[in-house]
C-alpha cells in the first residue's frame, strides 16, 4: 500500500489529496446528494427547469412553451436561466437516457459540476502563485466554503463555473498564448452570454481590468503584444471564435426583444402591469427590475445575516456566508507580510465590487444603475459577495499565506520572535471565540493543531516543501467545515415529495365524462351562491405568466378561475366582441358559470361579412360584457370529453397540438392555453388566425366536416436556429478538446527531447 502510495505521489504529488477533498466534501453533503435531505429556494425551482428541458430534449423537442405552467408560457426566460445551450447539460441528458432516476441524476451532474468549477479555480490559483501546494490550498478553502452550500438552495454555481474557468484561461492566455487557452476563452463567453443574467460577469470583468490596467499598467504592452501577434499567426482561429461569440449573443438578444413586447409578466416581480401600457407598447421589458427591489438587500445585508448564524455553528444553514477557521488565521498572521501589487489589485477591486453591491452604504450604485443600461435588468447584489469577493478573499489569503512563508528567518532572535507572534494570533482567536460564547469544539482543534503546524516549520521540524504538508493543509481546513455542515444537515428539511413536474403527459388532459358531471355540479354550486362570499378575486401569487392570463385571474374569483381552466376545450356557436377596458368582469364570471355559448373576443374582431350577425357591433360592443345582441336560447356551450366523436388529439408535444374535428356544423373552438402572439394554426394545411378568446386563450372558428388543425409556437426558422446552437456550441467543445490534446501532446514531446535519450 505504501508503495502504490509513492507511487500516486510520484505521478501527481497532489493526487490524493484531492481525492480526499473530494470524498470528504460528498461526505459532508451526502444527505443532499442522495435526495435524503431537501433543496430550498430556487434551488427546487431549477430542478424543475432542468427537468422539463432535459424530458423534452431525449424526447427529440426544443421546447420553447410550456403548457402545464399557468395554462401555458414561452420558457425561453427558464431556459436563459439554466443556459440551454451549455454543452455540459448534455451529461445530465445522458444520465437520464441510460436510466438513472432524474433527481439522483441531477444531484450527480450538480456535484460533479461543482467540482469542475473547484478544478478551474485550483488551476486560476496555480496560474497566479506558480506553486501547486499554494494552489491546493486555495482550491480546499473554496471546496470548504459555504459556496458548496449554495448548490442546494440557489444557481449561483451556474454562473461561477463558466466565469472562474474563463479568468485561468484568461490569466494562463495573457501569460503563454496557446490555442487551447483562446478557445477556451470563447467557450466560457459562450456560455456565460447565453445564460439569462451575464451581468453579474461583466460588472466582474470589466472592473478587474481596469484595475489590473491601473496597477499592471508596465505589464499590458509585453501582454498585448503577445496576444496580437498569436491572433496574427491564428487568423483563422481567431475569426471562428469571434464568430462564435457573436453567436452566442443571439440567444440573449432575441429574448431582450420578446421581454420588450411586454406578453409576458413577472407579477411577483413587477406587481400589476396596467393595461395601458401594454396596449400602447409601452410595457417595460419583462426582465427589467425596480431599483427598490434590488437595492434592498445587499452585500452588508448578506454579512449582517450570516454574522447572527454564524455565532453558533449549530444554527448554521443556507446561504449564510462562511469560510474555514484556517483562512482567519492566515489572514491575522498575513499582516507582517508586504503589500505588493497582487495584494493591492485584490484589495482594489474587491473593494469596488462590496461598494457597488452595498448601495445603502454609499452612492455607488446609484451611479451605475443611473448610467450603465444592464444595471437595470438583474437584481440580487449579494450574489456579488459569493460569485466573486468569495474567491478574491481566499487568493488574498493564500498570497498572505505565500509571503508568511517567504520570511527571512537568519537567526534565532528573529525565529523566536516569529513564533511569539504566531502564538499570540492563536490564543488572541481562542480568546475572541471564547468570549463570543462560540463552543464549537472543531474551531478550538483548529486552533490548536494550526499552531503546533506552524511550530514544527518554525523550529524546522517539518519542511513546507514536504509532500504531507497537503495533507495537513486539507484536515486544518476542513475539520471545522465537516462540523458546521453536519449542522446544516440537522437544521434542514426532510426530502418529502418530488421537486418536479408529474412526468410530462404526451397528451393533453381531458376530463372524463364523471369530470365533467363534477364541473357542471360546481358550477350549480357557484350559481346559486353569492360570489361576494367565496374567495377573494386580486391574487398575484405567481411567477410568470402571459399578460393577458395574468389580466384575467387579476380580475376574477380564482375558484371560478381555476374551474373554467380546468376545461381545455370548449364549442361555442357565436362570440362576442368586447373592449379590452370596457368588461364586465361579474358578468363574465356569470357566463362562465352558466356556460352561456358565447366566447369573447376582441373589439377588432373581424372575420369577414358572413360572421356579421354573429358579433356585437356598433356602439354596443362599446359598452363591453352586458348588453346582448346575440341568442341566448342556444343550449350552453359544449365541453369536450375524452369520450367525444368530435374531437380526437392526434399529437401533442410542448410546442405543438394536433387535433381531428368532427363538427355537424361550424363552430368556434376556444383552447384554454394562454394566448400568445407567437402561435400559428393551420386547418388542412391552410393558415387561419387564431383569436384572443375569452380574454386570455386561444379560439378559431372551425368548419363542419371533418378537418385536421394543427397549431404550434414559434417559427420554423427558431427552431432550426435552436438546433444549430446546441450543436454548435459542442463544435466549440470539441474544438477545445483538439487544440488541448495537441498541446499535451507538444508538451509531452518537448519533455521527453529535454531529458535526451534513454541510456
């Protein structure tokens, strides 16, 4: 064992390691992993999004709308939020497809997922010190961080993996331009600019080169010129990739454009959208937000919560801020050490982001919100305290760790001295814990082991070049980690129910015939009740929506809502025009009660002379629901069973229904799927226009006899679009891949002709 033990060292010193951390890391969180314990927070509601892409795409389908969402919604905004096109989701893909349970699956691909971004960050550290010990160091403090916490109550890592491994590439390319580095590059821009909130990344980016700019300034015309000449000699590759990053922002323009239309809704966002506005044009974009929720909790906000938790470890739980015992002990001892320029640009543009992300702490926000266009369209400036000054904190760290370490110690006076003050750090933390109240026994064994590490190096008992010395960095990080998680463990929900939509029906749900009889006994119910008695009409407890669902339930008493949308399809034999800001919403609740067969639709109706005495005209549509010109001594209108001879589903996927009528004479067909102006319906191929029926749904008048509809949403033209980003953006991949492997291989050839020849 010991010598398969030095022989793994011989290999890659640091292998083991890192195979600890990781073991001990899904020790830790096994609870999560193994779906023993509950996600929270946005965390269930990105299992969810994940989960209907994933079905849909081994199903074959891109899926652009969802219908089992607030009777149906465009998911492009869910989509942008997961970045759809990120060739890495794939793996989760696959994991399902060769039959491993969807919320074990997910927990894998997320761990594992983690971990690469763990892997970029030890390889960004390895860029800037040089050292692979000092490296390690600052991979297992951010392994043992609260960040690992977040995969289980937040999408924080989604943005965090593409952005650290683009800083390696970008670091590593500035240093040494090589292929691999440049497609890298455009890889992690790719998927950082198609996910729905780049922001956060390009606050991030912009403000480190400018500082790096500042402090570096006598550096930037050897770097550049470097980079200029590799793009001279790699036209072609720098043109491919340039060409990819423009593709990759079209994904996130085309949403920008359809947020702009204003038919979609964020009511917990947004409250009420006026009807004026939308009917003017003037809805403000979907993804944009008010500056008064941004601004109400920050990154002060985020460290004042994590401060109440953190005073006792057995509090501990989500998304409180937290980094291991070991880094504050290199942190006090760092302040005998030099500031020298990557102390400085560190301290600089950390400094920057907690004021920008701390607005009632200063004016800084203010300005760039005011100034800066994007600052109006993400929220959440707290993130900025885990996606970024996290990570600056702990390179900050291991550079005071690095200069503790480069001390010259020439003599026993200096030597003692030091071990003086590295003592004196130690029982000054063991002082403030204790008065604190702070009882947790892991900081104290910290403490301690800490300082009889630093006592054998003083006295040159160990060497810090030794191959343990890993070892022993990893078990004083993580031994107060594994302590404060298996509390977060205690203080979590149990795994109850699924995450996830029921399994996606490829069909649509119509009710049986005993359904039926149970909505017709609800809605005698309704209509001999006083409606003023049951449940409050306002209710704006959703999400996401489209403007006009969201305008209809604002309006109605959600029982009656919630019964009239249980019914998918209805026939009507005469609709009624109605002013948008002219309804009658009692009346409606009435005639949706009494099933009166006549749908609603808008005033511009116009479907041709024939359709004359069938709609309301002249001033009385002026009047909205209330006046009848119409006849109401028609049986009420048909609700369509699963039993019906009139209506058979012939296909059905997220985006597309394909229906068969059978109808003795004609009629108006309305589908209760929220109306979107991005559908299209085709009856026997030929394009006819689907109407905005009953306020929010879909309605088209079909002919008698038997015909074939079909109606889908979006173009053709997207889809195809859709398709080729996906491949696409494995092209880039692969591309990576090969110029990766050429250099290993470069690089492994090179080695073997430095040694020479085998004697």
């Amino acid at each position: 064992m010991i010598n398969l033990i030095k022989k793994i060292n011989a290999v890659h010193p640091l292998l083991i390691p890192f195979i600890l951390s990781f073991v001990f890391w899904c020790i830790a969180f096994r609870g999560f992993l193994s779906n023993q314990l509950a996600l929270s927070s946005d965390a269930m509601a990105y299992v969810q999004h994940f989960k209907f892409y994933i079905d849909n795409i081994i199903r074959g389908v891109y899926p652009s709308w969802d219908p089992e969402r607030q009777w149906g919604v465009p998911v492009e905004f869910f989509l942008r939020r997961i970045g759809s096109f990120n060739p890495f989701i794939l793996v989760l893909a696959l994991l399902v497809k060769i039959g491993i349970p969807y919320t074990l699956a997910y927990q894998f691909f997320l761990a594992g997922y983690y971990f690469l971004g763990l892997i970029g960050f030890y390889l960004l550290a390895k860029q800037i010190f040089q050292d692979r010990q000092q490296a390690f160091l600052a991979f297992v403090l951010l392994l043992f961080s609260s960040l690992g916490t977040r995969l289980f109550d937040s999408y924080i890592i989604l943005t965090f993996v593409p952005m650290v491994w683009f800083f390696y590439f970008l670091v590593a390319f500035a240093r040494e331009p090589r292929e691999h580095y440049w497609v890298g590059l455009t890889l992690t821009l790719m998927i950082i600019f198609t996910t729905y909130i780049p922001f956060y990344f390009l606050t991030i980016v912009f403000s480190f080169l400018i500082c790096f700019a500042v402090i570096y300034f006598s550096s930037l015309k050897e770097i550049v010129s470097r980079a200029v000449n590799f793009l001279k000699q790699k036209k072609w590759l720098a043109l491919f990739c340039l060409f990819a990053v423009v593709v990759a922002f079209v994904p996130g323009i085309l949403f920008f454009m359809e947020g702009q239309k204003g038919e979609i809704v964020f009511p917990v966002r947004h409250g009420e959208s006026p009807l004026k506005d939308f009917v003017s044009g003037n809805a403000q974009n979907v993804v944009m937000v008010k500056k008064d929720n941004i601004t109400e909790w920050g990154i002060i906000e985020d460290l004042l919560f994590s401060n109440y938790f953190l005073q006792d470890l057995k509090k501990f739980r989500f998304a409180v801020f937290y980094v291991p015992l070991f880094a504050y002990i290199l942190l006090c001892q760092g302040i005998v050490t030099f500031i020298n320029r990557r102390v400085l640009l560190l301290l600089i543009w950390g400094l920057g982001i907690f004021a920008m992300g701390s607005p009632y702490a200063n004016q800084f926000y203010n300005f760039f919100y005011n100034h800066v266009f994007y600052f109006k369209y993400f929220r959440n400036l707290h993130f900025y305290l885990w996606l970024i000054l996290l990570p600056i904190f702990i390179l900050f760290i291991v550079e005071q760790y690095r200069q503790f370490l480069a001390i010259q110690i020439d003599n026993h006076k200096k030597r003692n001295l030091l071990l003086v003050f590295v003592g004196i750090v130690h029982l000054g933390l063991i002082y403030f814990l204790y008065q604190k109240g702070f009882r947790a026994v892991s900081s104290y064994s910290v403490l301690v082991l800490s300082f009889l590490f630093w006592l054998s190096w003083l006295r040159g008992w160990i060497k810090i070049t030794s191959v343990s010395i890993p070892v022993f960095l990893f078990l004083l990080v993580c031994l107060e980690p594994m302590e404060a998680y298996s509390y977060l463990a205690r203080n979590s929900m149990k795994y109850a129910r699924p995450y996830v939509y029921q399994p996606f029906a490829p069909n649509v749900s119509l009710p049986s015939q005993q359904d039926k009889e149970a909505i017709l006994k609800q809605q005698k119910i309704f209509q001999a009740q006083d409606l003023s008695e049951i449940e409050e009409r306002r209710n704006l407890g959703i999400y996401m929506s489209t403007y006009w669902l969201n305008f209809l339930r604002e309006h109605l008493h959600l029982q009656i809502f919630n019964l009239y949308g249980s019914l998918k399809f209805i026939v009507y034999d005469q609709v009624q025009r109605v002013k948008d800001d002219k309804i009658n919403f009692d009346q409606l609740e009435q005639d949706f009660i009494h099933m009166r067969n006549s749908a609603y639709v808008p005033f511009d109706y116009n479907e041709g002379q024939e359709e004359s005495a069938a709609i309301l005209s002249g001033n009385q549509g002026l009047l909205g629901i209330g006046k009848r010109s119409l006849s109401d001594n028609l049986p009420p209108a048909e609700i369509i069973t699963q039993d019906s001879s009139e209506l058979e589903i012939v296909n059905f996927d997220v985006n597309t229904i394909k229906i068969k009528t059978r109808f003795s004479a004609r009629k108006f067909l309305v589908y209760n799927d929220s109306f979107h102006s991005g559908w299209e319906a085709f009856i026997d191929g030929q394009k006819v226009k689907i109407w905005r029926a009953n306020i929010a749904f879909k309605g088209l008048w079909i002919p008698a006899g038997e015909h074939v509809i079909f109606m889908h949403y979006g173009t053709a033209q997207r889809t195809v679009l859709n398709i080729f980003f996906i491949g696409f953006f494995n092209v880039v991949l692969a591309t990576f891949f090969l110029y990766f492997q050429r250099n290993f291989e470069q690089r492994t050839l090179n080695l073997v002709q430095s040694r020479g020849p085998v004697q």
